[in-house]
C-alpha cells in the first residue's frame, strides 16, 4: 500500500478512506464499552460506604446487567462481521464526510474485509472504509446499464446541432443507432426520452442526407454519360 497523502496549500489532506476509518475508531473510543462498565463496578465496590455495604442481591443484579452488555456487543459484532463478509464482491456506495465537512461518496466494490477492535472494515481499491459508512449496495446490472445510458448520452451530446450535421459525422450515428438496437428494454429504460428523441432525429437527418448525395451522385453519373456520348458523336 503506497503512502502518499494528497497535499493543498501545503497541508496534508485526508482522504476519504481515512476520515471513515478516523471517525469510526473515535466513536468506538466514545462508546460505553464492557469494560468500561466493569471498571465502573469494581469501583463502586472499591469505594462503597463500609457502614451501609451494598447487597449481595444488588452485586449479582449488576453482574447480570455487564453480562447482558457482553452478550449484546458480542452478538452485535458478530453481525457486523456476517454484514460485511456478505458484500464482498458486491458495488456499494460509501458515504464520508472530508476534513473540509464537505459530504462524499465513494464508488467501488468490496474487495475483501477486516475486523478489528470489534469493527468491521470494507476494502474497495486497497482503501479501508468503516461499515458504518455504507451508504447502499448497487446491483451490478443496475450500475452496468446506468454507465452504459450515461456514456451513450455524452457521445450523442458531442455530436454537432442535428441540422448542422453532413455525411462526415455519419459514422458515429450509425455507431450509436446500432449501440442503441443492442441494448435490452431495461438498458433502455435508463435513457432520457429526450435523448431517444433526439437519436431518431439525427437517424432521419442522416438518411436525408445520404437521400440527397445519392441523388447528386446519380445525375453526375447521368451528365458524365450524355457528354461522352456527345463527344463520341
């Protein structure tokens, strides 16, 4: 793993992967953990009122309660674990906040996952992401035919004003009509009607086109031929 930082204005900023990871250690660190509240007990017993002890039956009330929180982080761990061994291989969205309070949200599928200090740990591209920042899975199909609509939109949009178009520009509207016909109802379904609507102009403005250089073609041929039948002549 490469240990390089980005740098702006001479400071070093963090990364999104490291203000998750930052971030989750610190609320880890915040929380009322099992020992903190077994260190809570021995003090209580520690320190007590000699002259008005607590109870046996009250010791034994709050050993059960520590043992409840035991089981509860335990269980809840291990769900994490079961939670974030189940979206390997899955693309998901993280969701952090930069050094700068600005939101991001970083794309990528899980490659593999950690747990540490009783933390579950996602890792899209060699980067460490703390669970608690999923934001949503995306189903692979889903995100193939959105980046497919989207690439498609961008060609069609570099084209020239569909009335401003020549025979030049013929070769990518064939490409996309038939990139167009390739694709399923639900990559279609991606598409804005807008940009459908505007493809089937430049369809039909292509043919006009090519209608009208054909026709040209023809009587050049034509004219080609009454002149060297006159001169023949």
């Amino acid at each position: 793993m490469a240990l390089v930082a980005p740098v702006e204005n001479g400071k070093i900023v963090e990364t999104a992967s490291q203000t998750s990871v930052k971030k989750s250690t610190k609320s880890s660190k915040d929380g009322m953990d099992k020992e903190a509240f077994l260190q809570l007990l021995v003090a209580q017993m520690k320190y007590q009122d000699p002259l008005e002890p607590t109870s046996n039956t009250e010791y034994i009330s709050q050993y059960a309660q520590f043992s409840q929180v035991e089981q509860m982080q335990n269980m809840s761990s291990s769900m994490d674990l079961q939670r974030a061994s189940a979206l390997v291989g899955k693309e998901v969205y993280i969701k952090t906040t930069t050094s700068s309070g600005d939101t991001k949200l970083v794309q990528g599928r899980v490659d593999y996952v950690s747990y540490e200090n009783n933390k579950a740990y996602l890792y899209i591209n060699e980067k460490k992401y703390s669970i608690d920042d999923l934001d949503s899975i995306v189903d692979a199909n889903y995100l193939d035919a959105y980046n497919k609509a989207y690439n498609f939109t961008v060609k069609l949009n570099k084209l020239p004003n569909v009335n401003g178009i020549d025979s030049t520009d013929g070769e990518s509207i064939d490409e996309l009509e038939k990139e167009y016909n390739k694709m399923s109802d639900y990559e279609k379904s991606f598409l804005a009607k807008d940009t459908v609507t505007s493809l089937n102009k430049y369809i039909e403005r292509l043919k006009e086109i090519r209608k009208a250089e054909e026709k040209a073609e023809e009587k050049d041929s034509e004219s080609t031929e009454k002149t060297e039948g006159t001169e023949e002549a």
